[in-house]
C-alpha cells in the first residue's frame, strides 16, 4: 500500500523536475547531490574521520554531474555517415566512477600498528558515489532512501556496534627479576586477572639480573584493562616497558 504511494509521489516530483528544463533539473540534481553528500559527509566529520564533509560532497556532486553529461552523450544527436551505426552506453562512464572511488577510498585506509582504520569510511565514499549516479540519472527517490540506510549504517547501528563486546588484543613487555619460573608466574598473573594470553617470549637484559617479557594478550573488557595496567604501574615486582594495541 505504502510502496504504492511511495511511487506516485515519486513519479510527480519526477513530473515537476521534467518541467524545470535540461538546465534547471540538471542544477536540481547537483543541488540534491549536494544535499546528499553533505548529509553523509557531516556524519564522518563529527566523527572526526579522515573523509569528512567537503570530501563526501565533492564525491557525490561528481558522481552526479559525471551521470547527467553521460546521459546527454546518449541523448545527443551525433552526426555520421549513412550506414553507420553509433552505440552509446551512458553506463560506462558509471562503471568509471565507481572505479576511481576505489583508489580515493584506499587513501582513507590507515594502518596504525596491527590494526586498520578507515575501511568503513572508505565504504562510506563508495556509497556516496553510487547515491551521486543515481541522484544525477533521476533516481530521486531511491537516493533519498540510500541516504537514510548509509546514515541508519553510520550511526545508529555505529552505536549499537560499540556496545557489542568486541575482542581486542595488546602487546605488553614488562620487566621483571629473572628467576626460575619467573615466566609462568607472570602469565599465570595475567590469566588471573582474566586475559587471554594467546603468546609469549621473553629476553634477558645483558647484565642477565632481569627479563623483559612479551605477552599478547586477549580481552573485551577495556576498562579492565586499563585498570590492570594502572596496577601493573605500581606493583614493584613488574616493571611496564610498553604497551601496544593489535
């Protein structure tokens, strides 16, 4: 019933976009791309991530205004001898887009140590892109629809997704007084405190009087972790060389 709706208010706006002419629907386009893009891109940037709102606008703006030239490729008249057959397929240029994306995605991509951000940003830029193709072959409706999914993707379910207990991993080198069975103590330590110890290696200093242990370890509870460490800073019999995230 509702998609039945859905579609005659669609098909009336197409109607009242119709009458604005080539030039003022082609501008409507780049307007409602701007808007689209905006939408998105302010999401990234109030979450300070590397392609924020400038990025995503001149992404979907681009996209869009890379479909509306297409779009008049095909529909122009080109002249050529008789017998000559001209095929134009206003999809390749879209097939490009989606492409180059790809590459602008990749620059948001950050590794920092074993881990890698920027992927869901770079997803984001992709999105982005497509609602542009659509929002410039006159896909008004399924844009503004697109829009909400990405920022329903973004935010809402960015919020639940932090909630969820997520397993992460820290590499820790301490030093402590070598002695016989110093190593399994230590690991026997971290496990009471409710770490995974997935791995460990040690290494004398050279005055042979210490060991500095390496342990990666596993846990979900950050908080936990945080205040382990703060125990490690005070207990005498270790010593916390570092501490880095996986």
């Amino acid at each position: 019933m509702w998609l039945a709706s859905v579609d005659q208010y669609s098909s009336a706006f197409d109607l009242w976009a119709a009458s604005l002419g080539l030039t003022g629907e082609a501008l409507l386009r780049l307007l409602l791309a701007t808007l689209a893009g905006g939408l998105i891109g302010l999401e990234r940037e109030l979450r300070g991530r590397e392609a924020g709102f400038r990025t995503n606008i001149l992404v979907c703006v681009g996209s869009c205004l890379t479909m509306v030239v297409s779009l008049q490729f095909a529909l122009r008249h080109w002249p050529h001898e008789q017998g000559v057959n001209i095929n134009i397929d206003p999809a390749r240029i879209a097939y490009g887009i989606m492409t180059g994306i790809g590459f602008l995605g990749a620059g948001t991509i950050i590794q920092q140590g074993g881990s890698i951000r920027g992927l869901t940003t770079a997803a984001a830029m992709w999105c982005v892109a497509a609602i542009g193709l659509a929002v410039g072959f006159g896909m008004y409706y399924i844009a503004f629809l697109a829009v909400v999914i990405v920022l329903m993707a973004l935010w809402i379910l960015g919020y639940f997704e932090g909630r969820v207990p997520k397993l992460r991993y820290r590499i820790m080198t301490i030093r402590r007084k070598w002695e016989v069975g110093c190593i399994a103590h230590t690991v026997a330590d971290f496990k009471r405190a409710q770490f995974d110890v997935l791995d460990v290696s040690f290494e004398r200093t050279p005055d042979l009087r210490y060991a500095d242990i390496s342990l990666k370890i596993a846990f979900t509870n950050k908080e936990q972790y945080f205040t382990f460490e703060r125990h490690l800073e005070g207990d005498t019999q270790y010593h916390l060389l570092s501490a880095r995230e996986l």
